[in-house]
C-alpha cells in the first residue's frame, strides 16, 4: 500500500502543535486516497515522539539520526525528505506551516525535481491533486492544481484543527541513517539565542495577547497595555509599525513577517489590521478590537469591538479588573 509522509517536528520528545495540524490534514489525504499514514522525524528525541504518534493515526515513522542531525540543517532535512520520495513514493509529504518546515520543503522540492505548494488548508488527492491554499497574507485563496507523481506541500499554520483519528494505529517506528554530505550540512544552526520574556509566556504560546500598535503613540504608551497582559497571564504584542518606529522589538511583532499566533483571545489596541498583520493573528479563537476608527479593517474582523482611545479604555479595564482582585 502507497502512504502519505508528515513531517513532524518536535520538542521534549512530542509532536509540536502544527505537526499535528499538519498530520490532521495529512491523515485525511491519506484516507482519500486509499493511504497509510506515517511520518518523518528528524534528529535528537525523534524516536521518543514517534511513540506518540498512534493517536493521530500514524502507522509507521521513520526516524532519520545522524551526527550531523544534531542542529537543523534546512539541506539536510530536505535530503532526508528528497531521499524517503526517491525510495520510498509516497503519494504525498505533508509538512506543517513553520518557517523553518517550509525552507525544509523547498530543499526537498529542488533535490527530487517535484513542485511544491505552500500554505495549504485543504487538499484532495488526484493527478493533479486540487489544493486551496492562502496567498497575499492570507487576503486571497487560490484553488490550484499540484502535479507530479509525490506532491509537496505545507499546512498553512493554525487553518487547520488538529485532531485525533478516529481509532488509534500502532506505530512502527524504523530508524535509519541518511547519506549526508558536507554541502548538505554546510548551512545550520550553531547556536541558539533566547528570547527574554521576563519570565512570562512566549507570543507564539500564549492564551491571551495584548497588541499595541500606532495609536499607542510611544514606547511609553504600552505600559497600560503591558499592565492588562500580565493581569491576564498573557503576552504583549504589537503591529509592524510598532516595530519600524523602535518602540518594541522584532520578537514582539505580530503579522506576516513576526510571529504568527493562535490565543484564546486577541486584544489588539490602536491597530488598523492591515493584511500584514492580520495574517499574524487569524488563528486567534476571538478577537477583542480597541480602536477610535470604527472603519477600521480590525473592527471588521473582531468578535468584539471597543469604539474608542486605548489610553481612556485599557486603564479603565485595567482599574475593572484590579477592583474584581485581579
């Protein structure tokens, strides 16, 4: 029987949550198509997150370990991927919607000649197989066909829900050692350096976030916003105009080119909701729009809409919250 191929990435020995949103579809595809399903796992802790991988429906993970495997190496991985399609044939390799998954990808695509489509939410198996995918930030989606005998493609982060198949496979796990050359590993990761949360949550993991963006006005007008994140046990975040005037840094912007999130709920205060930004941030379950434009592309995406100045309206929520002990 042919199978469809997921890359998993992972840490502390489990699957990362857009490896299993990407399983999620992949498994569907797989079910299609008439496919078992099983993955790919990369490097250290592989085999340990190959154990737990029965719940998604993962009947068989090959984990590849190699000394050279030790850090991420994009070549290298799309090596590894290039290699399984060329021995393997899978009808397709599923990969999540990271950045880092999707330089992986494009390796993978160049080596074994086969095209590759990113940002996909859904995709019917064929020849070609049909996908729809988000283009422009996440403004248009495209209907397209994908070709070639293995098709390559990427999750588009948090469009898709992750869920346990409907009965639990056995996993094989099979651990193999790639051929990997010194241009495979010419390019990796040397050293890693921590992002500083002041002992708070991540962006990328919080449940709550609580954005600025121009209509803060300064790098001072974020301390109220600062003030309702840490009530609500969230992260503080803020548009690409934020950034570019040197209020905040990098690490803190939300949009295409920050971090993409998906809390519980957004609280976006003094941001218009530019296409940029609101590729960032569509995977948030609510969004809570401060804003004084009631016009504004934010309010028309929000669940909930405050018509009015941040600095009037997140100190007086603040003030609510202190008077109800927190």
């Amino acid at each position: 029987m042919t199978a469809v191929l997921v890359l998993v990435e992972h840490d502390g020995g489990a699957a990362d949550d857009l490896s299993r949103q990407a399983a999620t579809l992949a498994r569907g595809y797989a079910e299609a198509a008439g496919a078992e399903l099983e993955a790919v796992l990369i490097g250290p802790g592989g085999a340990d997150a190959a154990a737990g991988l029965g719940e998604l429906g993962v009947a068989k993970a090959h984990v590849a370990e190699h000394d050279g495997l030790a850090q991420f190496a994009p070549q290298a991985w799309g090596r590894v991927i290039a290699d399984l399609v060329a021995g393997h044939a899978p009808a397709a390799v599923v990969a999540p919607g990271s950045e880092r998954a999707a330089e992986v990808m494009a390796h993978a695509a160049a080596i074994a000649d086969l095209p590759f489509a990113a940002n996909c939410f859904s995709a019917t198996p064929g020849d070609p197989a049909a996908v729809t995918r988000v283009r422009w930030g996440g403004s248009l989606l495209e209907e397209a066909r994908l070709h070639g005998a293995t098709k390559l493609l990427t999750v588009a982060a948090h469009a898709v829900e992750a869920t346990p198949a409907a009965a639990a496979a056995q996993t094989e796990v099979a651990a193999f050692t790639p051929e990997l050359s010194d241009a495979d590993l010419a390019a990796r990761v040397v050293e890693r350096a921590q992002t500083d949360t002041g002992g708070g949550v991540s962006l990328a993991d919080a449940k709550v976030v609580v954005s600025g963006g121009r209509g803060a006005g300064s790098a001072e007008g974020f301390a109220a916003i600062e003030e309702l994140a840490a009530l609500l046990g969230g992260a503080v975040g803020c548009s690409r105009a934020v950034t570019i005037a040197g209020w905040r840094p990098h690490t803190d912007q939300v949009g295409q080119t920050g971090t993409k999130i998906a809390p519980e709920i957004y609280i976006p205060c003094g941001i218009s909701g530019a296409t940029q930004h609101m590729a960032g941030c569509k995977g948030a379950k609510r969004i809570l729009a401060i804003n004084t434009d009631p016009d504004a592309p934010m309010i028309a995406n929000a669940d909930y809409a405050v018509i009015g100045d941040l600095h009037e309206v997140v100190p007086a929520v603040v003030a609510a919250l202190k008077a109800r002990g927190g």
